[in-house]
C-alpha cells in the first residue's frame, strides 16, 4: 500500500484552552477529493488550518503526517513550500502590496526552496496570463492590492487564481464555495476540475451540497462537534442535502 | 533653569555674530530683535501643551558653538544624492554655502536659485520677505532668524512652470566641541508657477549637533509647489524645524516630511490657506529604530473659503522609538465650503515603542466637510499567516507588510526620482524584499 498525501491521526486540537477537534482521523491519497461537510461551528475551519499550521492552534495529541512525514512542527512556509496550499474562507486584504508582486514573491520562494531556478519577470507574466484565463479573472484585479476592494467573489477567484498560479500538491480549499454566485462557483469548479491530477489532491471544505454538483468527490466526511462521525461516498452529500444534519448528531449521540 | 537655557544660546549668539561677515543693517536689527524675542520667549519645556511628548533636555543642558564651515567630498555626498533629482543642486555645509559641491546649470529667465547670504544685499526684495511669513513667536522660528548663517533662496517668475527637482543639502559634519547651524530656506512661487523642491537633512558626524531650521514656502495664487522634506540626520542630532507654507488663491502646495533618522527630530508645519480655493497636501512619514524620537506637530489654518487639505502621517516604530503626531486644522469663520482631511496611521513594531497622537479639529464654520481619524497597532497576524501560507518566510511577511505601510504615504510623492529613490532606501531599510 502507497503512503497517503495526507494522514490525520486522533488528532486533538486546542484554542485558547478549548478543545474543538476530538480526535479527527481522515487518510487522502494522491489523486483523490475528499470533500468534509459539517454544520458551522463543527471544527472545519479549525482542522484547514490546523494543517497550514496557523500559530494559534494547539496540538494537544495526535499528528498529521504529509507524504509519511509529520509536519506539526513545521512553519506554516515550510509547509506551503512542501506543497500545501489552503484557500482562506476569508481572504486577507493586504493594502499597499499587489498581486503581481506578491504572488511573485510567493511563486520564488517556493520555487527557491525547492532548488528550482527563480521565474523572470518575462516568464512570470506568461504564467500569470495562462491561469488568469483559466480561472476567468479580471487582469486589473492583479495590478490592485491583494484582495483590497475586491468583492467576495473576486476574493474567491483570487485565492483559486493562487492556486493554479502555485500548482500545490495538497489542496485545501475553506469554503471557497460560501456565497458565490452560480457563475462564480463554476469558475472555482472549473479551476479545481481542471488541476486534478494523478499526484495531487484536493480537501473542500464546504458547508453546501452544491459544490459536490460540480465537482465529484471521492469521498465525502461529516464532521460534527469536532469528530468526524460519518464517511462514505458522493451519496452521503445527497443524503445531507435532503435529511440535514439532525440524524447525524443523533447517531453520534447514541453511538 | 530658563535664564541658563538662554544665556547658552546668548553665548552662541554673540560667537556668531563675531564670525559673521558685513550684512545689510537691516539684517542685523532683525537679528537683534529675533534674539530679544527668542529671550523672552524661553526654550519650550513639556509643561508647555505643545510639547509635552518632547523633552528637549539634549538641547537645554548642551553648550553649542556656532557650527563652522567643513570640506565635504563628493564622495562623501554621493549617497545622498538622487539620481534625476540633482541638475540642479544647492549644498551647504554646516551652514554654510558649499559652492565647489552645488550645480546650477543655466537656468531659465525668472528663476533664481541662490544663496540666502548672498542676495541679501541685493534688491531681490529679501528686506521684505525674509522672515515675513513664519511667525515670529514660536522660539525656534526666533532662534533662527537670530542665529542663521545661510540657506536656499528660490523664486520662479509669473508663470513659469520649473519642472527640474531643484535639491538642496544641509549636510552637518562632526566638530571638536557641540555645534548648532540654522538653515533658512525661503521659497516664492509666483503666481500660475511650478516649482518642485527637495530639501535634505544630513548628518555626516556622529557627535551631539543641533540643526535648527526654518522653511518658508509661498505660493502665489494659483502656483503649483512641490516640496519633499527628507530628514537623513545621525542619532547624535537634535532636529528642529518649522515649515511655513504661504497657499494664495487657487494654489496647490504639496509637502511631504519624510523622517528616516535622527537622535530627536520636531517638525512643526504650519500651512495658512490664505485665499479661496488654495490646497495644500502634507503628507509624513517616521520611520522610528532605536531610541529615536520623532514628533510631527501640523497646523492647517484654513482662512477663507473653498479650500481644501488632506493630511496623511504614518509612523513605523521599532526598538525604543518613538512618534507623536499632533495635526490641528482651523476652519475660520467664513471659510465655507471647506474640505479637510487628516489621518494618522501608527505601527509599532516592537513592545517598547510609543506612539502619541492628537488630532484636532477648530471649526467656527457650518459648511465644511472635515474628518479625521487615527490608529495605532501592530501587523495584522492574519495577514502574515495569509503570507506565510503561500510561502513567504516571516520575516519577509512582516517585512513586506510594513513597507506597504510606509509605502501608502511614499506612494502620494510626485517627484519621481524622489518617490523612487525612498522605494530603494525602504527596500534596504525592509530587508528581504525582492528587487524589480
């Protein structure tokens, strides 16, 4: 049996001395999409960020391995530059640095660490011209300041735009879909369906059945009260979309 | 305390007018005067309410001496020099006019770049325009106008549009015993004019200095000024400015006061919008390390109606720094239709440092438009996480944060080699930034 990309092992998470995630186990393989549903408050976000290694989060048991190795003491930079890649459920606004400068810093350093040689600003403008096309975003955005102004949606497309600009091996993607328009979600979908790839893999977090419309999962999870409480496939999201999560807690209860 | 205090300066003043050279009669009663003035007056103290946040013991409890002339070398200036910005060049040092050091190619009829010593005997109209516009009670103002020994004089002629950055340097160099110089710059803009001046502080020495100047701007109805204020003093220099900007009928003057370093730097700027529909833009920006101090104090006097000023001040402050910032616009009975903003936006970069600010508003008007606001904090955590995220180090996050900060006020400058010659020195000040 391969290593998986992403192995999240009883893993118990803290903020602030409360303790949100309960032992979460979730194994990705390279390839697939698993898409974790849950109602708000269930632990979501915290376990996105946990794996991007926010500051705040403390790890009080359990380890998260990528590609086999655990990265629970690794910088968050570190991590983006191994190939994780989190899409914000709400993208910062940075005033005064453009995207352009930005994402070129961003794209260097990771390719740096990784003893590749830097992007030129000539080979630079030729990538960003590529997947801005791709994700259907407007070039002025990319002269502004990073997200400053943006509406949610142009947020939303800016953190995909990200994505297919840094090609990451691990995808995880916080609510990307919350709030969009029919339009927007299908350029995220589109984005994501187009970068699916044999080495890659892809985490949604989202709160709506909808995106799973555009986007076909290999496995779908259920996180509730900081425990993931049912996994299956594409059918569970269908099952949620018609009973809620009312049965779920119920089992959990009972269990 | 305050008999001492001006006894020192008693002393300076008379070394100084022993060393002076033969000056018009009316120069020196109006050195006397200003030196009475400047006795009665006293040195400020922190029990007085605009000056509170600025203790001036460094230059109360030290004896200065007159600064005297020094050589400079090219090489010595070449750093401070701006590449765009220096066809035409003013250098004094030590106050002292620097001829071997300055470059004024041929200029165009109706400008007159000189300097000050050198026209005050002359029918330049100096009688009547030196000293005429700063007030003379704030003490500095009076201290210089007793204790100057040179400066800038520019004036453009009715419409004339001067589109050369004119640069002048006040460079101070290291002396045996603690010395004081007083630029003086007078700048006229005639009416339908442009004129675009950069001033540059410098400190070559290391030792105690005290650098006393005053900047005088009018702009005739209609002229367009730009003026940039770079302070690039050493820790060892104390440094007091008042700027007096003279705005006349539908005339624009932008003022930015950038303050890379010194010991203890005071930047007074008064801005009189005397007619209608002048503007003025005074923008700031303190880049605090160490134990330096800096406070920027702004008066916008809006006299008559239609005009309309935008202040921006940002501070960066690390280590033990310090910024205080104190912006006060009037509004005078009768300036209708008045349209002024002011903000300040402090950073503090580490925990010892400080930031005090105190906006101001004093309307006795109904018609205006005003508004002001102030913050002072830290880096957004959730921004350099966001960084960090897609692979910047943290200190390269933190870095490019704060250059974005300071780079919101360098960003309004529209001298370009000005603009792009800070974007360099805040490159190499913000370490880690990739170059374009």
């Amino acid at each position: 049996m391969t290593t998986p990309l992403l192995e999240v092992k009883d893993l118990h998470v803290s903020v602030d001395g409360t303790e949100i995630l309960h032992g979460v186990n979730l194994s990705v393989a390279a390839g697939e999409v698993h898409a974790i549903m849950g109602t708000n408050g269930s632990g979501k976000s915290t376990l996105t960020k946990v794996i991007a290694g926010h500051p705040d989060y403390e790890i009080t048991k359990g380890d998260v391995l990528y590609k086999g190795k655990s990265i629970i003491e690794d910088e968050p930079e570190d991590r983006a530059r191994a190939g994780i890649f989190l899409a914000f459920q709400y993208p910062v606004e940075v005033p005064g640095v453009s995207n352009m400068y930005f994402l070129r810093s961003a794209l260097n350093a990771q390719r740096k660490s990784r003893g590749e040689e830097e992007l030129s600003g000539a080979q630079f403008i030729e990538l960003v011209k590529e997947k801005a096309k791709l994700v259907d975003i407007d070039q002025g955005l990319l002269n502004r300041s990073v997200n400053e102004g943006f509406s949610g949606g142009e947020k939303k497309r800016n953190e995909i735009f990200q994505l297919a600009m840094l090609a990451p091996t691990l995808a995880i993607l916080d609510e990307t879909d919350s709030g969009l328009d029919i339009d927007a979600l299908k350029t995220v979908a589109d984005g994501v369906n187009s970068m699916r790839a044999t080495e890659r893999a892809f985490l949604l977090v989202t709160h709506y059945q909808r995106l799973l419309n555009y986007i076909q999962p290999d496995q779908v999870h259920v996180l509730l009260g900081g425990r993931i409480v049912k996994s299956g496939g594409k059918d569970l999201a269908l099952q949620l979309e018609e009973k809620g999560y009312a049965w779920l807690e119920e089992e959990a209860a009972t269990a | 305390m305050t008999t001492t205090t001006n006894n020192r300066f008693a002393h300076t003043y008379t070394l100084l007018r022993k060393a002076l050279p033969d000056e018009p009669a009316w120069v020196s009663e109006l050195r006397d005067e200003a030196f009475e003035n400047f006795r009665a007056l006293g040195l400020p103290t922190v029990k007085h309410e605009e000056w509170r946040w600025t203790n001036l013991k460094r230059i109360a409890d030290t004896d200065f001496v007159p600064a005297e002339p020094a050589e400079v070398s090219e090489e010595q200036l070449a750093p401070y020099l701006i590449e765009g910005a220096d066809e035409i060049r003013l250098v004094f040092v030590n106050g002292h006019f620097a001829a071997g050091l300055s470059k004024s190619p041929a200029l165009p009829d109706g400008l007159v770049i000189q300097p000050i010593s050198r026209v005050l005997g002359s029918d330049e109209g100096l009688q009547v325009k030196l000293g005429r516009f700063a007030e003379p009670t704030p003490p500095f103002v009076a201290l210089n106008t007793a204790l100057f020994t040179d400066g800038a004089y520019i004036r453009a002629g009715n419409s004339l549009p001067v589109e050369a950055p004119i640069h002048i340097l006040y460079v101070s160099t290291d002396s045996d015993q603690p010395a004081m110089s007083s630029p003086r710059t007078l700048v006229l803009a005639g009416e339908s004019s442009e004129l675009r001046v950069v001033e540059s502080f410098i400190g070559l020495g290391v030792k105690p200095r005290f650098v006393n100047s005053v900047t005088e701007i009018v702009a005739k109805g209609n002229a367009n000024v730009r003026h940039v204020k770079l302070l690039r003093e050493t820790d060892g220099t104390s440094h007091v400015s008042w700027n007096e900007l003279n705005v006349e009928r539908d005339a624009n003057v932008v003022s930015h006061s950038i303050n890379l370093d010194a010991g203890l730097a005071r930047n007074d700027v008064h801005a009189v919008l005397a007619a209608e529909g002048a503007n003025c833009t005074l923008n700031g920006l303190v880049l605090g390390r160490d134990s330096q101090h800096f406070d920027n104090h702004i008066v916008v006097d809006h006299v008559r109606p239609h005009g309309t000023s935008n202040q921006l001040y940002r501070a960066v402050v690390d280590d033990k720094s310090r910024s205080v910032f104190a912006g006060k616009v009037i509004v005078r009975q009768g300036a209708d239709g008045t349209d002024a903003q002011q903000q300040n936006n402090n950073l503090l970069l580490s925990d010892d440092a400080k930031v005090d600010t105190k906006p101001q508003l004093e309307i006795y008007t109904d018609d205006v438009k005003c508004s002001h606001g102030a913050t002072s904090g830290q880096l957004d955590p959730e921004a350099i996480f966001f960084l960090r995220c897609r692979g910047l180090d943290e200190t390269h996050a933190r870095n490019l944060l704060t250059y974005a900060f300071a780079n919101d006020v360098i960003e309004h400058i529209r001298i370009d080699p000005v603009r792009i010659a800070l974007e360099k020195i805040m490159t190499e000040r913000f370490a880690g930034l990739l170059g374009e």
